[in-house]
C-alpha cells in the first residue's frame, strides 16, 4: 500500500495544494494472482504464435506505442464507438447516479485515462457533495497520472487507485468497500474481445464481488451494418492497421523478433453469422520470422494470418442473454441517438 505523494513540486507556493492532493490519493499494489489469466507476454507469444491458424492475444496491443495509438483511433471519423459512448454520458450521467444510493463508490475497469469517466464523476459530485473513486487498471503510471488531473479539476474527489489486473482488483475492493454501494463501470466495448461464452464467465466473475445494493454499468457495441462496421476498423488513414502491426513491432523489440513489417498488411473480416469483425495481420509472401529470445522459428505462407482480434457485436437479446445468464437484471438501458451503442445498468439478481 502507498499513500501518494503523487506530485513532486518544489516551489513552496504549491505545497498546501500538492499536500491537500495527497490526502486524498492512495495506490494499492496487487501482485497478480498465481492463477491469474494473464501469461508473461513472450509465454503467450510462444503459445499463440505455435498455434494452427497462429493468434496473438489483444490485450498485448497496449504497450506505450499502441496506447498513443488507440488514443487516434478514438478520434477517428470512422471509429463511432467513442462519439456514441461519450454522448450517452454526457447526457445520461446525472440519470445513472440518481439510481444509485447516496455515497456509492464508483470503480471503474480499465479506467485508463479516464477521460470518459469525467461526466460520471461531476455528476455523482453534484448529487452526494463528494465522492469516492477506485479505478483499477494494470499500469500504476497511467493511474498515478490520471489522478493528479482528475484530483486538481475535482476538490471534493478521493481516489483509490488500484494497480492490479481486473480480478484481483475487483477481490480487494469486495473486502475494502463490503459495506458500502459500489457502481462498478466497465466502459468502451471491451467486452467484445470475449468469446460469448467466455464473456458470461467473467461477468459471473464480477457478479460474485458484488452486493445486493450494487450496479454494474456496461458497455455494449451494438450490432449494425458492415458498411458502418469494417471502416471503423480499416479507417481510411490507416492508423488501426499501424496499431495491428505495432503488436509485431513489439514482439521484435521486446523479444528479439525479426518480423519485416512490409510483409504484413491488416485484414479485416466481417463476420455476419456471428456478428463480429476479426482483425488479422496478413503474410505477403512466403517467409520465415524468427523471435530470438522464444526460440521460435515461424514459417508463413503467402495470405496466411495472424488472428489477433474478435471484436463481438451485440443485439438486445444478446445483452439480455448475457446479463440473464451472469447472475444479472438489465434495470436500465441508454442509446446513443444513432443507436449505435449501449450503456446497460445490470443489477445483481
């Protein structure tokens, strides 16, 4: 456990802000767990690239590069998903907190920057005079640095950062916060990247931590057409293909891989039947990669590919399916105005 300071500033004029920050910062450390489903990156690499057809896991993609990168998708014409989520927050939040009870705990997944998160904070404020905000995300850097904004625009803000992966994160809060109401917010379209099946399973997962007084506010991409669907992942920039590649320009600088990156190209599959777009990387030609520090050689034909992400839609049964069958109730529902996505307020049954 550490308890800030979380700015460093040496002139003396700010030290009564910098103190008053601290007060009202902590980080919690959390090894992850020895069962935790997450693999050393070069485990996975060795695992998923020895595979037929070969794979790599997209949580990899956020490394500092592939973070900035994201950041451009998000303000991409073609990438919807953040406008529509971003609307619905701006106008719905003050709906959202007005369900809750009084001095709730909002905890976010994957809080990131918690850029988006803004509105959900100033409205919670404005209901219960204060407030009481717990992101959990696996990088204690971008933690401590969200929070030094989020401290300075919000006076009446206490934040208790936790830098852990998500379920042992969520198992310190269900013993840290037992007696109090928590939202739990899991916002974007994470939940994409989850085989159907695999997603109920993690929902059981976040059901198990939660109270009978808690909420759980879910984001949902909504299943549209594939001329909506494949440009927001195939913009005409080509930033999502340089944010697809750069998971092999990291295996070569981390692990000491020889991927040419002229030899792959982006490629994006539309699923119809299972509603989903597949991002793959494509081999040009025939070749052969080597990653030094695995010991792996890999032969590749010409247009075979690396599998390496699903991102699944969803329609309204489907959302009502999975919260039913993760211990669930769908009490509320909020639509972008072009009814493209979906923030859903799911409650324990």
């Amino acid at each position: 456990e550490y308890g800030g300071p979380i700015m460093q500033n040496n002139t003396h004029e700010n030290n009564d802000r910098d103190t008053n920050l601290a007060s009202r910062f902590e980080l919690l450390h959390q090894e992850a767990n020895k069962n935790s489903v997450f693999q050393s990156f070069g485990d996975s690499v060795k695992e998923t690239l020895s595979q037929n057809p070969k794979k790599l896991v997209c949580f990899y993609f956020y490394d500092e590069v592939g973070s900035q990168l994201f950041e451009e998708i998000c303000q991409l014409d073609e990438y919807y998903l953040t406008r529509s989520e971003a609307e619905i927050l701006q106008k719905r939040s003050s709906e959202i907190a007005e369900l809750m009870d009084k001095d709730t705990v909002v905890v976010e997944l994957g809080s990131g920057s918690s850029v988006k998160t803004r509105k959900l904070i100033s409205s919670f404020i404005q209901k219960n005079g204060k407030l009481e905000y717990v992101p959990i995300d696996i990088s204690s850097s971008i933690l401590i640095e969200s929070s030094k904004s989020l401290l300075n625009d919000f006076p009446q803000l206490k934040i208790t950062a936790v830098a852990a992966e998500y379920r042992t994160g969520l198992s310190q809060i269900k013993t840290r916060y037992e007696k109090v109401s928590r939202i739990i917010l899991w916002l974007g379209s994470s939940i994409g990247n989850f085989e159907k099946m695999s997603s109920i399973t993690f929902l059981k997962e976040i059901r198990s931590t939660l109270n009978k007084s808690d909420a759980f506010l879910l984001g949902t991409d909504l299943f549209k057409s594939e001329e909506i669907l494949v440009p927001a992942y195939n913009d005409a920039k080509g930033v999502t293909a340089k944010f697809n590649l750069n998971l092999l320009a990291r295996i070569n600088s981390e692990l000491g891989g020889n991927f040419d990156l002229s030899k792959f190209q982006h490629k994006i599959v539309f699923d119809d039947k299972d509603k989903k777009i597949e991002m793959h990387l494509k081999s040009t030609e025939d070749q052969k990669v080597s990653i030094k520090n695995l010991g792996l050689e890999l032969d590749f034909k010409q247009n075979e590919t690396i599998h390496t992400e699903n991102s699944y839609k969803f329609t309204q049964e489907e959302i009502e399916y999975v919260a039913r069958e993760s211990g669930f109730r769908l009490k509320a529902q909020w639509f972008d105005s072009k009814h493209l996505f979906a923030l859903n307020l799911l409650v324990p049954v």
